[in-house]
C-alpha cells in the first residue's frame, strides 16, 4: 500500500520559491507510480531519499507527461520517500537547519533575540511586534508562515510580511486591539527543502489594564441589575471587587453575578458618584468549565433624557469567546452607564443567559 501524503508544485514566490516538481510519498511495499511533471526531456535529474537518508538518483521511464519509477521502501532505507525531479541550482537538497531569527522589535525598539520571548513585564502595551527571519541555505517558503494569537490562526491584515529577498523576511503582528490580559503569540514558518525545515517562534506578553473608574471609586459605586440567577443570592458584590482572574473550574455567586436565565433583556448598571469622561467599558466574563461565557449580542448604554442611550453596539458576528472583552465608542462624560444584554444575546450555548465577573470602565 502506498499514499501520495503531499504534492508541492511551485511556480513562483506567491506559492513556494522554488521552480521544481516536489512529491512526498507513503509507502511500506515495493510501487511503481507515474507521477505527472511539469517539463519533460530526455535528460532530467530525478533524485529521491528515504527520510533520514541519502539522496540518490532514480531510474525511471518516460511516458508522454509522466515518469515511471519503480521504488523499493526497503532498498532506499525508509517508508516515507522525497521525491525532486528538475531540481533548480538554487535548491539546496543537503540543507537540514532551520531558519534563523535575525531580531525582534517591540513597536520598533530591538528586543531580546530568542525564540521564546517573555515580555510580560512590559508596562506599555506593544502595538506592533515584528520578527525578522532568514534562511541561509534555501529560499524561504512563504506559503508555510502560520501566525498564532491565544489559539487562533490569524488570516487577516492583522499579520503582514516584507520580503526582503527570498532567503529573508520580516513579520509584524498588530496588537493595537489587544484585550486585557496574558496573551501568547506563536509564529511558524519553514524553508523551500523538500522536507520542510521549519523555525518556530513563541512570545508572551500581557497588555496591563489602565486607571479604572470604578475601582478607583469603590464603595462609592452603585450597582443594579435586572436579575439573579435562581440559585445565586442576591449579591451584585462580585462585579466591582476587583477580582477577575478566574481559574476556569468554578464561577460561584462568589466571583460572578448571573442574571436570571429566561428571553428578557438583561443589564448591569454603574452609578459612579461624580462624572467622568468615559471611552471604553472593559466585561470579564465567567470562565467554568475552561468555557468563557462571552456574552454575543451587548451594548453600552449612557442616560439621555429620561431614557438611555446606545454608544456602542455589538457586531453582527458577535464576539470570540474570551475572558473579557472591551467594547470602546466615542468618550462621553457621564456618571452612569450600563451593559445592556438584548434578548437572547448572551454564548451560543445560553442565549438566555448573562454571567459576568467584574466590570470596568476607563
């Protein structure tokens, strides 16, 4: 039995810069496969390895746009197999390292060169964090950069790359909409060899919160809400303690508030004692069951009239389960606010349901 577990055909930098017919093979029993190539002559340089082993020329037949091989997992010394035909002068078929990190800077200033980079004690929060790569033997694969924030693959202009040449790049991530809190960054990219050498990168970082009016309030702070959950006491302590790192086992009427769990609108409202200038309003979310019980359809609301206000409203899309999430609009000065939960709006999971932790606003 056989698998052909990858097919790689570069044409060009956009894909992987190396012009060359590229297969990666399965097999544990002798085959004969008729892979199709790009450029076929009388005289090509078909080479192919066992992983781990030495490369070595292959015997093959032509038939119109195809070779013919006949390969022998247990002659060539392994079951997964390399094989390169036409390989390009530029390719370097000996080249087992990785590529290097050249640098990296926070917001343009140098910071420590590693591969696994802690720069939680940053007091300003990074906007811009850019790693500079190369690769002394081969081009590099471009196709291969994977970004990660906290888990997720980022596939937007959040990540950007300035191709220096094809051995060296730079890679800037934007930070700038960063939510409060510890984050991890891991950055994996890989050269053109057949056998993918790849460089794998990893940062920490913590973006502190700033001055919060209502701790900085606290005890003079008022707060209603429209309901309690059934089984909690009737206690809205828990959303101005200033406590918000759950462990992710519990939430209890301790450390949250939770409304009642039915099709109404829920809130929480903040009395501050004088008025303040306002921008952004910060939720930490419940997190049991390692579930971050991120709420999907909110807004912030200021008094108006006799009435209240939306200054800022969720987007269609909702919002990706995280321990908190800011919500920011234009500064307005007010000594009351409130976080309005629409019908329905609360995790996929409990639309009808709203559990906070704690509340801030700055």
């Amino acid at each position: 039995m056989y698998v052909i577990s990858a097919l790689l055909i570069a044409a060009g930098a956009a894909t992987r810069p190396v012009c060359a017919d590229i297969y990666i093979l399965t097999t544990n029993v002798p085959v004969r496969v008729a892979p199709p190539i790009q450029q076929a002559s009388e005289n090509m340089a078909i080479l192919i390895k066992a992983k781990g082993g030495k490369w070595q020329r292959a015997e093959y037949e032509l038939e119109g746009d195809r070779i013919v091989l006949s390969l022998n997992p247990r002659e060539l010394g392994g079951t997964e197999l390399f094989l390169v035909i036409n390989p390009p002068p530029e390719l370097d078929l000996y080249d087992e390292k990785p590529p290097v990190l050249l640098g990296i800077k926070g917001d343009g200033e140098a910071l420590p060169a590693r591969t696994v980079l802690d720069i939680r004690a940053t007091l300003t929060p990074l906007q811009v964090l850019e790693w500079g790569v190369a690769d002394r033997e081969n081009a590099l694969d471009l196709s291969s950069l994977k970004v990660v924030l906290d888990g997720e693959l980022i596939v937007d202009d959040r990540v950007s790359v300035t191709q220096v040449s094809e051995r060296q790049v730079g890679i800037a991530l934007n930070l700038a909409n960063l939510e409060y809190g510890s984050h991890e960054v891991s950055v994996k990219i890989a050269d053109a060899f057949p056998q993918s050498n790849e460089l794998h990168l990893k940062a920490t970082l913590e973006k502190l919160a700033s001055a919060n009016w209502v701790q900085a309030e606290a005890g003079t702070v008022e707060v209603k809400v429209d309901s309690h959950y059934m089984s909690y006491y009737p206690s809205v302590a828990p959303l101005t303690d200033g406590f918000n790192m759950l462990t992710g086992e519990g939430a209890g009427n301790d450390v949250t508030w939770a409304s009642a769990e039915d099709d109404q609108p829920h809130w929480i409202e903040i009395k501050l004692p004088q008025p303040k200038p306002i921008k952004e309003v910060t939720v930490y979310w419940s997190y049991s069951g390692s579930t971050c019980h991120t709420s999907q359809n909110i807004e912030i609301q200021v008094p108006e009239g006799g009435d209240w206000k939306t200054v800022y409203t969720s987007p269609k899309q909702g919002f990706t389960p995280a321990r908190c999430t800011t919500f920011c609009f234009d500064e307005v000065t007010t000594d009351r606010f409130r976080v309005y939960q629409l019908s329905g709006g609360g995790t996929v999971q409990r639309p009808d349901l709203m559990w906070v932790a704690e509340v801030e606003a700055r």
